[in-house]
C-alpha cells in the first residue's frame, strides 16, 4: 500500500490502493461518525447519504474510510467511476490541466480539449451521420439543453417522457422525471408541455415490444398529437427507474414512429453510457441511432461534465449564444474525459463490462434457483439488477430490498437500491474492480439474503 506521503497514514487512491474488504469498526467508525455529526449540522437535511462513511481514498475495487474501513464498491459513485477511481491517467491529467489553466469559459475564449471532447463523442455516438456536440456540467443540464435544441429544431413545444423514468432534479428535469418521492413531493409547480406514457416493463407489463410501443404511439398519437410533440426522451435501460430492458422491439419502433413524424428522439444515455452496458453506448444494444444523445457520469470518472451530442442540423439550429454555460465543458473535466475515454478505447474496459456482466448474472441466477424472492434478474453488462419480489404474490419487497441492503453496508459493501417500488438493487461496480471482490460482494449479498 503506497501512502499520500510518509508522515500520513492515509493510502493513496487509484489501483495500488489494498485490494480488500476489511471492516475494522462499525460503521459508521468515530472519525466518520465525527465528520458526519458535522454533516448534520452543516449541511442542508435534503441532501442525504447511504454509506454512513467519510471518504480518504477510493481505487481499483475500494473505497476506504477515515477510520481505515475498505469497502466493496459496487455502485463507482452511481455509475461516474467506471474507469476506476483516482485512475492514474485521469489523476494526471487533471493535474498537468490544473497548473496549466483552470478557467477561461469556453464562450469567451476557446481551448483546444474541448473540441477534443466534442469530436470524441461525435465520432463514439452510434449513427453515421454529421454530428455536433455541446458540452454542460450534469446530467440533468445536459437534458435541458437537449430539450431546447429539440423545441428550437421542431418549432413544437411538447415533450414525452416515460413511466420510471429518471432525467434529473432541476425543475424541467424533475417533470420529465416519474417518481414523486424523494425527487418531486413539494417541489412543484413543474415544467408544462411534459406527457408520460407507459414505456416497455417485460417483467411487469408481459408485453412484446412491438404492443408495448403501438400502446406508447398510440397514447401520445391521440392525447398529443405529432404535431404539437418536440421530442420524446427515454433511457434506452432505465435507471433510476429500476433498470428496466425494454422488450425487444419496442425502442426502435418508437424511433421509427419518431422520424416518420418529425420527433426529435433523444436517448439519455447518462447512466448507461462509456461502456457500462457492455457496448460503449445502450443504444447500440438495441441497434438505435438516436437523434440527440445526453451523457454526463462515466464521461470523465467523477469531474463535472456531460454532454449533448446529435445530429449536426439539429444541433445547429439554435442561435448563437442559446446554448452554453460559465463553466460547461471546463478545462479540468475535459482533460479528465479525454484520459478516461482513452482508457474506455484503449484498455479494454468494454469487454471488461462485459465479463462482470456475466459473472454478476451466472451468481444471481445460482441464487435465484434457491430463492423465488429475486423475482427478476436483468440488465447489460456491468448494470445489473435484482428485483425482489414476494415469493408467494410477485409483489415488489421494498421492506427487504432495504434489509439486504442495510445487512451489506453493515459487513462493508457500497450497494445501490433503485426503482419505482424501491425493491431494486443494482450493481454498478467500477469497471476496475477484480473478479475476486465482486464475488466477495456477491457472498455478503447471499448471505444477507439468507439472514433476512
Ligand atoms: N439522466 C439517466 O441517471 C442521474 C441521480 C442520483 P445529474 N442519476 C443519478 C440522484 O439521486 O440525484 C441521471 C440519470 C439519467 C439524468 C441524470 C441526472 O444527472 O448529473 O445527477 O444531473
């Protein structure tokens, strides 16, 4: 284990940081417990947390504590960390960017990463075609901008977005978002000219996808109309929602209702993009060429960045000086984007989430023949999801979804629950992570299972 320096006796992060899961107080430990008293008292109430942790370091598989907890990271910080925390590439990167400069805003005056950035994403986007990239700072600022463009390209005003679906916390965002609690209850009015329609939920709905889209086209054809529809947005696997695999079937038909009709369809690939799905972006899974992507998260393991790429006569046609930012697309995130995409091109990383795919879904299923309360196992690659159900109803188990989860914090396991019913948990680990810790992971999970 290398230290910061030789006086400190906290690790360095990025991959020579001890691979191991050592729990060696209760969680939370005094230091963390210390640190955390101080949250309380100094950080607003509404933004909560699930590992009662302070974080010193994090690399490779780990996160480590202030009082030398290492836990199993199986969420890479919701989907950001896919190339590794504090990977040596991105760590240098965004230091050599630090002392060269930290800021100009790429509005007043141009640097050369960022059209490094955009050309990336133009060229790792699926579709053949001319493409154009602007780049924001979140997730859900990369959707409103995805939306505007769609309103200016359009004309229209419309825009529908899908049951459980996920598109971030700003006020446009939030409409565009399903669940109420915790992203929505009292935080209203939201955006107008927002319509949900139901999306395809194979374990739920029992519907291909050519019915689940004819039900979608035909709710937004007669409720909406085409004319008055901007665009349509969905996230080709559903997050938030409970990573939910469309059938096969229904997104490239709703692609398709959406060219015949002038819709701007905008895939938001925030969650599931850079590998995370076993393929550098979800839609290529499902053989989709959306016409506007948004990303954020993986794109520059933990900087703020994110980006919206598409068609380039889409893109262009808001005016100039309509889109941009203080700080969109800034000096630091894009360096760190540029060594991360590097490493998603360069060292394997799509392949690699593709073995934790399989490795994650062949130990589920061993435990799902045993145990009818994982109700539906799913997802791509290194997004993978259980959804625990009553063995007896099929109904969704949030109560012990939260008491496997609870068990594996406890024993020094990051796990992520999601979905609407909150009786999902999904496994989102760093694509850095070794077999060895996963499988770690997976036996605290089995055994929590087995306890609760
Ligand atoms: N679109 C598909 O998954 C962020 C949110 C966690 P920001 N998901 C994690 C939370 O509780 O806030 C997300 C997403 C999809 C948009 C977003 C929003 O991205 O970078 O959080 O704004």
């Amino acid at each position: 284990m290398t230290l910061i320096d030789e006086t400190s006796t906290i690790p360095a992060g990025g991959p020579t940081l001890e691979q191991v899961r050592r729990v060696v107080t209760e969680l939370p430990g005094p230091k963390s417990a210390a640190i955390l008293a101080r949250k309380a008292d100094a950080v607003a109430a509404g933004v909560a947390h699930s590992m009662p942790v302070s974080v010193v370091a994090a690399g490779g598989g780990v996160v480590v504590d202030a009082d030398g907890n290492s836990l199993i990271d199986l969420g890479s910080g919701i989907a950001v960390t896919s190339v590794g925390n504090a990977h040596p590439k991105v760590a240098a990167a965004v230091a050599a960017q630090a002392a060269q400069f930290t800021h100009t805003c790429f509005m007043v005056s141009p640097y050369e990463s960022y059209v490094d950035v955009a050309e990336a994403l133009n060229r790792l986007t699926p579709g053949d075609f001319a493409k154009k990239t602007a780049l924001f700072n979140s997730g859900a600022e990369a959707v409103e901008n995805a939306i505007k463009i769609a309103r200016k390209h359009t004309g229209r005003q419309a825009v529908v977005a899908f049951d459980h679906g996920y598109h971030g916390r700003t006020n446009l965002t939030m409409a565009l978002t399903a669940k109420s609690m915790p992203y929505k209850a009292g935080f209203g009015p939201f955006a107008p000219e927002v319509y949900r329609v139901p999306g395809s939920y194979p374990y739920r709905d029992g519907l291909t996808g050519a019915e689940a889209a004819k039900r979608a086209i035909t709710l937004i054809e007669k409720q909406i109309g085409a004319d008055s529809l901007a665009a349509v947005i969905i996230e080709p696997i559903q997050g938030e929602g409970g990573f939910i695999v469309p059938a096969d079937g229904f997104l490239d038909a709703v692609v398709a209702w959406c060219r015949d009709n002038g819709v701007v369809f905008i895939a938001d690939e925030v969650q599931t993009g850079f590998a995370r799905t076993g393929a550098m972006f979800a839609s290529e899974i499902f053989g989709i060429e959306p016409d506007l992507i948004t990303t954020a998260k993986g794109i520059a393991a933990g900087l703020p960045l994110a980006g919206v790429t598409g068609r380039a006569e889409i893109m262009d046609s808001a005016h100039a000086g309509g889109l941009g930012g203080t700080y969109g697309g800034n000096p630091i995130a894009c360096a760190a984007a540029l060594a991360a995409i590097d490493a998603f091109e360069n060292d394997g990383l799509v392949e690699r989430a593709q073995q934790i795919g399989a490795l994650l879904t062949e130990r589920l299923d061993a435990i799902r023949a045993n145990d009818p309360r994982l109700g539906d196992i799913r997802g791509h690659g290194a997004m993978i999801a259980v959804e625990f159900v009553d063995a007896e109803t099929g109904a969704p188990d949030a109560a012990l979804t939260a008491a496997v989860a609870k068990a594996c914090v406890a024993e020094g396991v990051i796990i992520l629950t999601c979905g609407t019913f909150g009786n999902v948990i999904r496994f989102l680990p760093p694509l850095s992570i070794g077999d060895d810790l996963l499988n770690e992971g997976i036996d605290v999970l089995a055994a929590a299972l087995e306890r609760a």
